[in-house]
C-alpha cells in the first residue's frame, strides 16, 4: 500500500493547510487505516474541511504536527469554516471570534452583541443542560445574567454562520463581515445545532426535542420529541436524511421530507458521539464509548464494519470527500493522535448511480430522433413504453455496474424441492436462484463448479444489493441450458411512486425546448461568423434538463436546468476568438460575449416564462484556465469588486480564493475567477429578466493541467427552482 503523501504550505510561521494525496488501487479492506498523525498532546476535539485539519488540546488550538494556530489557552470549541480559510472559537463566556487558519494569531472578527442594552432590557436567560467542566462553567456564567454562546455551526457553503446562545436565540450572521443578518427566537436553548446542505433548515437540539427551522422564512417547521437528550444531530450531504444521537445510547434518523423516523439504531451498544454520514449518504459512523467506530449501513440496517480503537480516547470520526478525485476518507483522533483512514473500499451507493445513468438515458430517449415523424415518436414515445424502456435500462444499467459478480461468488448446489421440481442454486453474497430441474436430472448437479452461467442481467433491491433477474446456467457435465428468468415475473412499479418522476410531457416539453434554445445560439453565431467576431472553432453547447427535488416543505418540485457553454477548440484561434493569454475582462473575449447574447436572447425570450418575480434561480459559473504559469503579477482594476477569502469550488472541493486590487492576480485560479466573475457581472447588468428574481451565484474553477488557450471555457448552469409548479 502506498504512502499517503502530505505537505503543508507555510504562511508567515504557520503551516496552514494540509493537502492529502492518496496512491494505489482500491483498500483491501472496507475502510483501513492509512496515515496517522502522532501528537504530544491530548487530542480533545478536532475538525477539518477537504484539505484542513485543527484540534483543541486542554484549551489550545493547533494543527497537525502540533503546530500552534492561536497562542491562546482557553478554548472550548471550534467550527472550521468549511472553505478552510479560518476557524470560529468559542471560549467560555466571551463573544465567538474568527481566526485566521493562515496566519499565526491573526483574529479577523469578533461577534460582539450589536443591539443595544435597552433592547435587551428585561431578557432572561432560559435554563439549559451542557454535560462536562466546560458545560458547568457555561451554566454557572448563565445562572448570573450572563449571555453567553452555546453552540455554533457554519452553513455547507461557506455562505452563513450561526450561534444559538442562553436567551434561546439562533443567531445568523453572514461570513463577509460576520453582522447578525436574523435572530430566531426559541423556547428553549439550543446545545446542538446544524444547517442542512441545501440551506433549507436548521435544526435544533433543545433538550429532549429537536427544533426545525425553516431557514429561508426562520420560522420553526416541525417539533420533534425525542426519548433523551439530544447531543448531536447531523444532516447528509444531499439533505435527505438527519442523524441525531441521544443520551440513551441511541441513533436515530429521520427522512427530511416528512420528518419521520426511517431508522432506530439502538442495540449498537455504549455512548454514541460524532455521527457522520458518508458522503453518498449510504453509511453512517459513530464512536461507541470512545473506544471503537462504528460503520453502519443505512440501507440492510445492519452494522457494516466496527473499528475497534483500543484502548479509547476517540471523541469523533468525520467522513470526506476529495471531489476532484471522488476519493472518500475518515478522519478520526486517537488520545494523541489523528488517523485518516482510506474508506474507498465500502461498496458505492449503486442506486444512485444507478439512477443517474438511468436519467441520463432517459432523457436522451425522450428526445425526439433526427428524421423521426410526430406519428412514430408518439408510437415510441409514452407513458407506457416509457416505463417498459427505463426497466430496460435500469435492467442494463445495473448488468454494467455488477460486473462479473457469479465467477467470484462460488455458485454451489442447494437444496431440490421434489413438488415442484425446482432446484435451489446459492451464492456467498448473491441472492440464490431456483431452476427447474425434472428430478431424473437432479443427479448431474453435483458440483456448482461445473456450472457455468451466461448472458446474466441484474437487478438492485431494495437493500442496494444485486439479484439474478435472469441467467442461463450450463450443467458441463451434461451440456444442458437450465434458465432462470425473473424478469417476466417482475412487476412494474407506477413511475410516479418515484421520488425522481418527472410527467413525460414536461420532458418533452424541455426537449422541445432545447431545440429552441439552438435555434437561438445559432442566430447569434451566424450573427458574430458575419461579423468576423468568431468562427467556426468557437464551440457553443446549449441543453436543458429538468431535476426533480424536494422544496423546504417537503413538497415535489421539478428543478429547470438551463446550461451554456462554449470552448475554443483550435489554440491558434483561442487568443483572438476568446480571451488573450492572461485575459480576464469579458468584453474581450468573443465567445464569451457570444455566449453572453445567447443567454440574454433566451431569457428574455422565451425563456422569461420561467422567471415570474421572486423565483428562485441558482446559477452556477465555472471559469477555466489553462496550466501556463503567470509570471510576476496581473493588474487587476476592480471592475468585479474584492474578493476575501471568497468561497469557491476548486476542482469540485470548496475552498477559498482572494483577489483584490492590491493583490492582483498572480495565480490560474485567480485568473478562472475573474474570468467567472464577468459572466456574472454580465448578467446581473444585462439580462433584465433576472432583475427581479432572487438569484444565488456559485463560483466554479478549473485549471487544466495542459498550456494552451483552448482549454480557458466558460460553463454556466441556471438552475430554476420549482419551474413547473403543478396546476
């Protein structure tokens, strides 16, 4: 097994980001220890983004190999700010402050109270329970009249921060200048809090009850009563699901759409602490008694896999993700010592990849073909062949992802039931089949290894686990074909008890779109190919999708996504068709303004129809760059405005990025930026339809590994939150 190689960064005497690299093909095991980071210190808690990592030891603050990040003594919890740019620390009674992960003793804010005393005049403080010294001393500050901080959590975006405290508020701040943006009013004190990835909810662990608020209105959704006191609760990464662990050594998760309770893991056994999905949401961890970690899986409800961690001292596990390689990773502690563990060998989620691939199928099949008249696509195009193709491509689908899973799976012969003549075939992991075998033959299976299987086709249950729905299986002692087929026998389920069913005739609906949406980039071309602007080696793609979802109250909405992109595909165009080496104002670039018209044409044509006043839209800019290093300092002018510690997708991963006049650009990413930042600059001063809808951007950077100008693209989604409302 190779070595996971780490390196840090300095920054003015501190290193300050940890970048872990892992080599070698898949873990022999499900999830094994790969790396570990021993420490003189005793490890109380930690946290970390992708790439960063920090622990508290008796009140101090340091990184990995023991480097210090504040000089402080008095710490007593910390929240990473999930771009990894800084760390919130919350130290007894005081106001949280903000540090600088870069920079050694660097406080950027403090979260002073804003309002004034009159305005607290005659506010109490609400009793609440925090376990342990520090919890004590927080009580006891409460219990004189002090306000004091009880928990804090950063949103998954990097975008707000929040801290509930003694009065019973969740106070929200932004993270450009940490100010109080709202103030939600509990009856309780909130000890545990988090923020749903998709900014939909915050929930609440007050006591015995967990509070639902809904972030957007800040009003409370749901109440739900637990059996103990709620210590931690934790949302997956797509939002579906909460974990929450109570006090009487429980797990419980609940689906988000309904808040029901889907799962009680209860005889796991011991003090459950740190629940942490896993990033597909298919597992969960969770330390038991500090001394093992726990792996269940969500979908058999049955534990996957126990760590044991002897002899104790384990206070959390934490999955991650490096999204630019899909490599999945635990991070735990040890009484001194911080492990990551590779967790690439847990079996993916083959439901949800399934179901992408399948989606992706079905909505190229839905399309209507080159050549194709009204009358034959309404014959291959509708409700009822459409359920009959998406079984065929889940059937096919499902074939590709389990591979050739009978030759590792030693088929052996079972038992024969004499009534009906059907002989049992088992598997060590398969499901085991039944073939009908007259009982004259009985006697030539004597050995599954003289049975050879073929043109075998799968199918995912429930549990995400693979079943033979048909086989041909070959007895080579006799030479006969006995064949399994389940698949007749198959029913096939309503599409609309699908979570994921999008109605056929919103489909062909974005289909017909679509071809709109061309006909539209082709007028512009034509228009800028007459104007001697571009040419043919200008690229653009245009498409659409519809994405079904689940609103804040837990409604079934269907998602509009609108993408654009263009590319240079000849480097010897690349310089005056789009941006010069180096190049970052958009107006200079003329595929990029090209690409500019085609989405000002479509949303203020026919498009409009879907940005009624106050809709939501999210739009998603990637910028690029190619890998031709920048020497010395690009000027920037400010036109796009200052960026600090700017959240940012970088390769898939969520980091931060600055760039300021007085900085300049000296870096690729800094450079894919700006080019992101005037598309949106573009658009928030143009497209006049986005006027009045409630926009959220989200910046996106690649950097190719190659030099060339053909590889600086833009890429822009829009993505319409709940387009098609149903009538």
């Amino acid at each position: 097994m190779d070595e996971m190689k780490m390196w840090f960064r300095p920054v003015k005497g501190i290193a300050f980001c940890i970048v872990a690299a892992f080599f070698g093909g898949q873990a022999m095991a499900q999830v094994q220890a790969k790396r570990s980071f021993p420490s003189a210190k005793r490890i109380s808690a930690f946290d970390n983004t992708t790439f960063c990592t920090a622990f508290l030891s008796d009140g101090s603050l340091l990184t990995i190999r023991d480097i210090p990040i504040v000089d402080l003594r008095d710490v007593d919890k910390i929240a990473f700010n999930p771009t990894g740019s800084s760390l919130a620390l919350m130290r007894g009674k005081k106001p949280v402050s903000i540090y600088s992960f870069r920079d050694r003793n660097k406080k950027l804010f403090e979260l002073k109270e804003q309002r004034k005393s009159k305005e607290l005049k005659g506010r109490k403080n609400l009793n609440f329970f925090v376990p342990g010294p520090v919890g004590a001393e927080l009580m006891k500050d409460a219990s004189k009249g002090d306000i004091v901080p009880v928990a804090m959590c950063y949103g998954a975006d990097a975008r707000n921060f929040l801290v509930s405290n003694s009065l019973g508020e969740i106070i929200v701040y932004d993270t450009k200048a940490y100010l109080p943006q709202a103030y939600i009013q509990g009856k309780a004190v909130a000890t545990a809090i988090t923020m749903s990835p998709n900014n939909y909810f915050i929930a609440a662990g007050t006591g015995k009850n967990i509070d639902i608020w809904n972030f957007q209105t800040k009003e409370l959704r749901t109440s739900l009563p637990m059996p103990a006191e709620v210590t931690e609760l934790v949302f997956s990464a797509d939002a579906s699901q909460m974990a929450v662990v109570t006090a009487d050594k429980r797990l419980t998760i609940f689906d988000t759409k309904t808040w029901d309770k889907v799962d009680i893991f209860d005889k796991i056994g011991g003090t459950l602490t740190s629940p942490s999905f896993h990033p597909d949401g298919k597992y969960i961890s969770v330390v038991k008694d500090g001394n093992a970690i726990v792996i269940m899986n969500l979908k058999n409800s049955v534990p996957e896999q126990t760590l044991d961690e002897n002899p104790g001292g384990v206070t959390g596990s934490r999955f991650f993700v490096n999204k630019q390689t899909s490599d999945v990773f635990m991070l735990s502690n040890r009484a001194k010592g911080l492990v990551f563990w590779d967790a690439n060998g847990l079996n993916p989620f083959f439901g949800k990849l399934m179901s992408k691939e399948v989606d992706a199928k079905m909505n190229e099949w839905v399309k209507m073909m080159q050549g194709e008249s009204m009358e034959d696509y309404a014959i291959r195009v509708n409700d009822e062949t459409r359920l009959k193709q998406q079984q065929l491509f889940a059937q096919e689908v499902a074939t590709e992802l389990a591979g050739d899973r009978i030759s590792i799976d030693n088929p052996f012969v079972g038992e024969y039931d004499a009534s009906k003549n059907m002989l049992n075939i088992g598997f060590n992991a398969l499901p085991a089949i039944a073939l009908e075998v007259p009982s004259n033959e009985v006697g030539d299976f004597k050995d599954g290894k003289n049975l050879k299987f073929d043109n075998a086709v799968y199918v995912l249950n429930d549990k995400d686990e693979f079943e033979l729905a048909y086989v041909e299986v070959r007895n080579e002692t006799t030479n006969k074909v006995y064949i399994y087929d389940n698949i007749g026998r198959t029913k096939l389920t309503a599409l609309e008890a699908d979570e994921n069913f999008v109605p056929l005739e919103i489909m062909q609906q974005a289909s017909r779109e679509e071809i709109q949406l061309k006909e539209i980039k082709e007028a512009v071309i034509e228009e800028k190919k007459q104007d001697k602007l571009i040419t043919e080696n200008t690229q653009i793609d245009v498409r659409t999708e519809v994405i079904p979802g689940v609103d804040a109250n837990g409604n079934k909405i269907l998602n509009y996504k609108v993408g654009y992109q263009y590319e240079v595909i000849n480097k010897e165009f690349s310089a005056k068709e789009d941006f010069p080496s180096g190049g970052y104002d958009i107006e200079r670039s003329n595929a990029a303004m090209s690409l500019m018209k085609i989405i000002k044409n479509a949303f203020e044509g026919d498009f409009s129809k879907y940005l009624s006043e106050g809709k939501q839209v999210k739009v998603i800019v990637t910028g690029s760059a190619d890998a031709s290093p920048i020497r010395g300092r690009i000027a920037y002018n400010g036109q796009y405005g200052e960026f600090i510690d700017e959240p940012y997708y970088k390769n898939g991963n969520l980091d931060n990025i600055t760039v300021t006049k007085a900085s300049g650009i000296t870096t690729n990413e800094q450079l894919a930026l700006m080019r992101a930042a005037g598309v949106k600059d573009y658009i928030e001063k143009n497209v006049t339809t986005l006027d009045n809808t409630k926009n959220e951007y989200e910046y996106h950077v690649e950097v190719a590994k190659e030099r060339g100008g053909e590889f600086r693209k833009i890429n822009v989604e829009f993505v319409i939150m709940d387009a098609f409302p149903a009538k």
